[in-house]
C-alpha cells in the first residue's frame, strides 16, 4: 500500500506536539506544490501508520 496525499477537511481537535526542526523542514519540503496543509499531512501520515501498524499486528 503506497501513501497518497489527499486534500481533505473533516471536524478537528487541536493538540500541540513539538516536532524536530529537521522533520519539519523534510515535510514542508514535500508539501511543496501540493493542496495539502501541514496538518493534513500529519493527520494521513498518522493514519497511513495506524492501517499498517493493525495489519501487521494481524500477521
């Protein structure tokens, strides 16, 4: 399964969460270009990680 960006809205909750600086940069990097905000990338990359994470708990 490959990990697609998507653009996306849906009810939110704010919660802070420090991130490293170089983390920050590699992923603001990547969103180039992209419709996609900072959040959403965070929100479908924990997401993409989760999936994963309970299919391989499955195995």
């Amino acid at each position: 399964m490959t990990f697609e960006l998507k653009s996306d809205k849906k009810e939110t909750e704010n919660k802070t969460i420090r991130f490293p600086v170089p983390l920050i940069n590699r992923i603001e990097n990547a969103l180039q270009g992209r419709d996609v905000t900072f959040s959403g990338f965070v929100i479908q990359a924990c997401e993409y990680a989760l999936n994963n994470l309970d299919n391989n708990k499955e195995e």
